[in-house]
C-alpha cells in the first residue's frame, strides 16, 4: 500500500513539473539575437516586459497538447491593461445575453442605453451600422476591429460591474479587476454606477435593465501602482509627484493568456471552466478578432486611419506599409496607453500548420512623465513587439511536431 502511494505522488509531481511554465528559454532566445532584443533585456525591469508563449502540439487526433514559457512573468507587478480588459467583456456580454435569452434577448436586439447618473451618456443610435441601430453584436464588431472606447463603455453598462468581476473570479483570472469606463475619466462614484438600458426587437421591447450600483472595491494584492516622476493633471498642468494608478482596472498577462487558451481551444478545459457561449458566439468572435478593418463593410474604416496591421502588434508591429501574409491570421486583443503595449494573440499560419499562443506588455516612457503622449511607442515598443513575434514564427517554422488541422479557424471574411 506505502509503494503504491508514493507511485501515485510520483506521477502527480512529475505531472505538475510537466505543467510548469519554463522561465529559462526566452530569456536564452532575445539573448541569441542581440541585435533585436539587447537593448530591452538590458532595460527588461525600465520597460516591465512579460511574455508567455504556448507551444501547441496536436495529438492523432488533433487535440491540442500545450507547452508555455515565461519572461519575467509575475502577476502581481501592476501595468495599465488598457483595451485589453475589452476582450474579457466580450465574452461575458454575450454570455449574459444567452442567459437572458428566454425574454427574446440577441446579439441583433436593438439596444438603448439611457442615462441615470452624473456623466452617464444616452445612445440611441449607430450611423455606422447597417440598420443605424446599436446592438451588443455591433458594438463587439467595433470592439475587436479597432478597439472601439465607446462599445466597451456599453458592453461594461450592459454586464454590469459586479457580475464582471464576479465572472472574473469564476473562470479563475485573480489578478484581474475591471472596475472603469475608458477614455472618458470615469473613477470613483461614476465608474459603480451603470445605465439603465432598454433592448428591443423591432418596437417591441424585450428586456428592461434599471440602473445598478456596485459599491464593492475589488481590491489586490498590487506593486508598482503609483510610477513616473510627474503627470499632466486634466488642465493639462504638470504635476511633480509621481503617477498613481491604483484603482484602475488590471489584466495580468497569465490571466489573459488563459483567457484566449479557454477561448480559441473551449475543448481543452473541464466543462465547468468553459464560457458559456455559443457556436455563432465563438464565430462572432473568432472572424472579427482575426478580421482586417479594411475588410469590414459595417462598420467601414478609412484605410488611413485603421490600416490592415492597425491591430496586429506582434508580428507586424502596427506597419502602416507592412506586407499582409494572406496564409497568417492573427486572432488577438491589444493595447496602448499610458506607455503600455500589450497584445494577446493566438496565431495561425494556414499554409505552414502553425499555431501558438503569444502574450506579451512592454511599456516605453524615458521622461517619466504620464499623459504627456510621449512614449516611445515607435522607436521601442512597436519594433519589440514585431521582432518578438517574428522570432517566435521562425521558432515555430523549425519546431518538428504533426501539422495541425486548422479549418476550424478559416472565418469566412
């Protein structure tokens, strides 16, 4: 009985060793190529870089078997989220919607968002919908293609603050909160209360949300919250003490991480840690998460605004001329502020059968100073990105493993 307990505990240990993220290979891999990532692993700590890369080998029967490596990967080191929190919404959205789908509730409902406290804002129409009228599918549309401020701020009114981080705490992201609006100086009192909305199809109305208010702080356990030496204050003033971004939203890179693993690969995790989504949901998701702008109808993009690589910042680093791989699709969230890039991406390379899982934040600000809009987005971050993503596709190409079917991602764009 004593040799077939410590049998047992031998192959539990070697299963958890097999299932520990590497610390070790990245690092070794930026080291390799000097001349892409010397300056940043000479400045890794100035520019808070993370990355978790995921190897995926499928089996015979094309299930996904998953490998991750890390750099400088803690959760608990605080950097701004930005867009990316949006992804998250998404997902909740439309799970709120299939909850709520006996009262005649879509994706297509047309949604009216009202207005019940200070700073709240009423919509009651979408020009650049088909039909002129805002919706949850519409406003997911905006989201994934350009990272639309707005259509998150009413997806987070939709869901509700509460029940977003109540559902962050489920699916098991716990260095995670989303407690604000975006770009519109939403904080304290404003950012716990949401509008009261009103979805209807055709004139009839369906579902009635009220208002609701979420007085609870949400707080963790968070270092590098206050940073820089100085920032603009909302007068454009500077102010000489540093910048404090406690009380905003955070998204830790694992956690993102997992969340596009449980969201492109459903099949991998237990049936309880799955979203609650639909085929037509994930199809949503999946065809305009990987979708140019400029293949997009409705909503319609000037080129020179959202060009084909506006989103796609591993791999491309956001090239306004970069050459589009028609075999490549990236199925992504990013984000960019205060300094900040971040982009979670699964990648598929249809021609090659390459795929793997690639999040990363780096941020630039050598001033110190925060809301100024100057931060070396192009001279630092954006090159780091693409030479990270392209170094990581070049691994892929030379790694020998089954070629993967990989149909279930070909969108019909």
């Amino acid at each position: 009985m004593r040799t077939l307990i410590l049998i047992i505990l031998l192959l539990n240990s070697i299963v958890t060793m097999a299932q520990k993220t590497d610390t070790t290979f990245l690092k070794k891999l930026m080291e390799s190529k000097p001349g892409l990532f010397g300056s940043i692993l000479n400045h890794s700590d100035q520019n808070q870089v993370q990355i978790l890369y995921t190897q995926i080998t499928r089996d015979a029967k094309n299930k996904p078997n998953f490998k991750s490596y890390s750099f400088n990967l803690d959760p608990n080191h605080y950097f701004y989220p930005a867009s990316t929190v949006k992804l998250a919404a998404v997902i909740f959205a439309l799970e709120k919607v299939n909850r709520l789908k006996g009262t005649g509730l879509t994706v297509k409902s047309t949604m009216i968002t009202d207005s019940a406290f200070r700073g709240q804002t009423k919509v009651l129409r979408d020009t650049s919908a088909e039909n002129g009228l805002p919706s949850i599918e519409h406003y997911i549309k905006k989201i994934l293609l350009t990272s639309d401020n707005d259509a998150f701020n009413r997806l987070f009114e939709f869901i509700g603050r509460a029940e977003i981080n109540q559902k962050l705490k489920k699916y098991g992201f716990s260095h995670s909160r989303i407690l604000n609006r975006l770009a519109i100086g939403d904080a304290g009192e404003t950012s716990k209360h949401t509008n009261p909305i009103h979805f209807y199809n055709n004139n009839q109305l369906v579902y009635d949300q009220v208002a609701q208010f979420d007085p609870k702080a949400y707080e963790l356990k968070l270092k590098n919250l206050v940073m820089g030496k100085g920032y603009l204050d909302s007068a454009d003033q500077l102010v000489n003490k540093p910048f404090s971004l406690a009380n905003k939203n955070a998204f830790a890179i694992n956690d993102q991480h997992q969340l596009m693993q449980k969201l492109i690969f459903p099949e991998a995790f237990p049936a309880k840690d799955r979203f609650n989504l639909t085929p037509s949901d994930y199809q949503l998701i999946y065809t305009y998460m990987s979708k140019y702008p400029i293949e997009s109808n409705y909503p319609k993009y000037d080129v020179k605004e959202f060009w084909p690589a506006y989103a796609k910042m591993l791999y491309y680093g956001r090239e306004k001329n970069a050459a589009i791989d028609p075999n490549i699709r990236i199925f992504n969230k990013y984000g960019d502020s205060y300094g900040y890039i971040i982009d979670n991406s699964y990648f598929v390379d249809f021609k090659n059968g390459i795929e793997y899982f690639l999040t990363a934040v780096i941020q630039s600000n050598e001033d110190g100073i925060f809301n100024d809009n100057k931060y070396e987005y192009e001279t630092v971050c954006f090159p780091f990105m693409k030479n990270l993503g392209r170094t990581i596709y070049e691994l892929e190409m030379d790694r020998k493993k089954p070629k993967a079917d990989l149909s279930k991602f070909k969108m019909d764009y």
